[in-house]
C-alpha cells in the first residue's frame, strides 16, 4: 500500500508540468487516493487508541468516507451531478456487495461457516431498508409528477423535496449514531464497540505499534489534503479521460471513483474476515453503505444548494434505483440467519458484477 504513494508526486507531475496527458494523470490520482485513504483508516485507528471507545467510534464515523465525499464534492463542483449520483449508487453497491463478499470469500475455511451477531446485522439490514425509502421518493415522486405539471415546476418540487428528504435523512443517522453509542445494547459492530475493535488490533500488532497523538493527527490532516488535491486532478481530467477511454463519465463514477475511493475499506474488510472477525467486517462494509446513503448523500445535496449549484436525489437512471434497492435485499437475505459462507460471498460478488455489465451497455461507449 506504501509504495502506491509514490503516485502522488506522478498525478501532479502529469496535471502540471507534462501537459496533454489527462488519462495519464487520471488514472494516478486514483491510484494516489487509495494508500491515501488507507492512510487515513489508519490514523483514524490510532487516534481512537488514545482519545477511548466513544471519541474514537466518533471519529470513525466522520473519516469513515471522508475520501469519498471530497472527490464527490470536486466532481460536483465540476458541474457532473449525475457523476456524482452514479457514484453514490457505485459506493452503495460496491461497499454492500463487493466488499462484503469479497470479504466472505476470504474468509472461508475449507467451507466452514462463519458466525455473526444477527441482531446487529439485522439493525443495519433494517437501516439500509430506510436508506433505500429516502433514497427512492425523490425519483419516485418526481416521475409521478412530471407527468402532471411542466418541467420547470417538477424541477422545482424536486428539489425541495431532496432537501427536506436530506435533512430528515441526517437526522436519522445521528439518532442511529447515539443508538448504536449509547443504545441498551452494545455489539462489536456498533460505531463504539468497532472502535474497541480496531484499537484492540492496533494492540495486537494488525497496524504495527500504535502512534503517538501528533503522528496520528497530523498523518490525518496531511493524508487528508493530499485527498483534495487529487480529487481536484480527478474532476479536471473526467471528462478527457472518458472520451480517450471511449467510456461515458457516468460510468466511471458508477464504477471506477466508488471502487477505488472505497478500496482501502475492502481491504480491512478482507484483513478481519481473514481474523473471523465477521460482525467488525459487516460493521466496515455495510457501516460504510449506510453512511454513504444517510450522510454522505444528503450532506451532499446540502452542501451543493448552499454553493448555489443544487444537487437533487433524482436518480433518473431506473437501473440506479433497482441497485439500490437489490443492495437492501441481498444484504437482508444474507443478515437473516446469522452465519454466512463462501458461496454466499460469491453470490454477493456476482450480483454486482451483474450490474457493472447492466451499467456498461446502458452507458454505451462514447462515439
């Protein structure tokens, strides 16, 4: 993962100084943004090893996607919201299904079973069941509607709608957030009892010896920045990139930004599914999933209408809204009965790798 970092000092070299190379320096800062948000995951650990349970579980849920929504939030203020939106619908796909069964899969023992707290899982299930109602009303109401008034009143409900379905969204993450710190019952997974998790595996030598506070913090703040920097070569090289790939922009934020932002989560997922850590490995990816639809998508609509460039949560592609909604049902036939194994962690990955190809042919190539 270290050595990945030496394309960081290659984007920059390819954006400012070799001119004429935008698919070249593309596709480095993508590859910069994953030892990068490793870095992150990282620092975030070690400052939760010495800040306690609660602050740390804090902290991980605010750096958890912070990666994620800084290259979203450059691509938005490029002017590509439906990048941005095929992004959100690629991390909740990406997170829920490929790093989850990839996680399954490298889990697996000789076709042994693993184990995992159903009552946890069965409260991100349900999550992810309200995720999926927020996420669908917007487009939902939009196309019943649009077929009553003009365009430009649609265009207006839309977005008032989006805002107030943000706002209702966020405020349920944070009940879930009190919940799962301070709920009646605590389980390995929950925001706090992850962080007792990693800072235990910090101890057990999974990250080496813990860091002290200032390497923790300022490794956190630097990795941070460089995150923005890359993600501005991102958003100016998108659309050069695509045309030279023959690719829509819409399907390399569905695809490649959701993947490659959420890479270093797969491999912790992959790390502790390795440890038989299941409830820590479902706590990482579908933790992750519903931070993306709860928070990172409505901070995203909220944030691009107070910069004057108003993102709604209409995912007029039906394929988007499908996705979302498979994501919901394939994770609850899987959460149900408490144990998982290697064919169910092949299923996952074959039902995403069936919309990356859904996503592919309605996204034809560009030309």
């Amino acid at each position: 993962m270290a050595l990945l970092l030496v394309f960081v000092p290659v984007a920059a070299l390819l954006r400012y100084v070799v001119p004429g190379q935008p698919l070249l320096a593309f596709a480095a800062a993508m590859l910069a943004i994953v030892p990068l948000a490793d870095l992150i995951r990282k620092a975030t650990e070690h400052l939760a090893e010495t800040t306690g349970p609660a602050l740390g579980g804090l902290l991980n849920v605010t750096f958890g996607n912070i990666s994620e929504l800084i290259l979203a939030l450059f691509v938005l203020s490029a002017g590509h919201q439906e990048v941005v939106k095929g992004q959100i619908t690629g991390a909740i796909l990406g997170n829920a299904l490929l790093g989850l069964g990839l996680a399954i899969l490298a889990g697996a023992r000789r076709g042994q079973r693993q184990t995992f707290d159903r009552h946890s899982a069965g409260l991100q299930s349900s999550m992810l069941i309200l995720a999926v109602i927020g996420l669908l009303l917007p487009a939902l109401f939009h196309y019943t509607e649009a077929a009553q008034v003009s365009a430009a009143t649609t265009a207006v409900l839309d977005e008032r709608l989006s805002l107030g379905t943000s706002v209702v969204l966020v405020v349920l993450y944070i009940g879930y957030l009190v919940f799962t710190l301070h709920g009646p019952s605590a389980h390995p997974k929950t925001a706090e009892g992850e962080a007792e998790a990693l800072t235990d595996a910090v101890h057990h030598g999974a990250e080496g010896t813990p860091w002290p506070w200032p390497k923790a913090l300022g490794t956190l703040v630097g990795a941070t920045l460089l995150v923005v920097w890359m993600s501005e070569i991102i958003s100016t090289t998108l659309e050069a990139s695509a045309e030279r790939l023959g690719l829509s922009t819409f399907f390399l934020g569905v695809v490649v930004l959701a993947v490659v932002g959420a890479a270093a989560e797969y491999l912790s997922a992959i790390y502790f599914a390795r440890k038989g850590r299941m409830d820590l490995v479902l706590g990482i990816t579908l933790g992750s999933t519903i931070q993306i639809a709860l928070l990172v998508a409505p901070v995203l609509v909220l944030v691009s209408w107070m910069l004057g460039t108003p993102m709604n949560l209409v995912f007029e592609n039906p394929l988007e809204l499908i996705a979302i909604a498979a994501v919901a049902f394939s994770v609850n036939a899987i959460a149900h009965d408490g144990e998982t194994h290697w064919y169910e962690g092949m299923m996952l990955v074959g039902v995403y790798t069936l919309f990356v190809i859904a996503f592919y042919f309605v996204t034809p190539p560009v030309g």
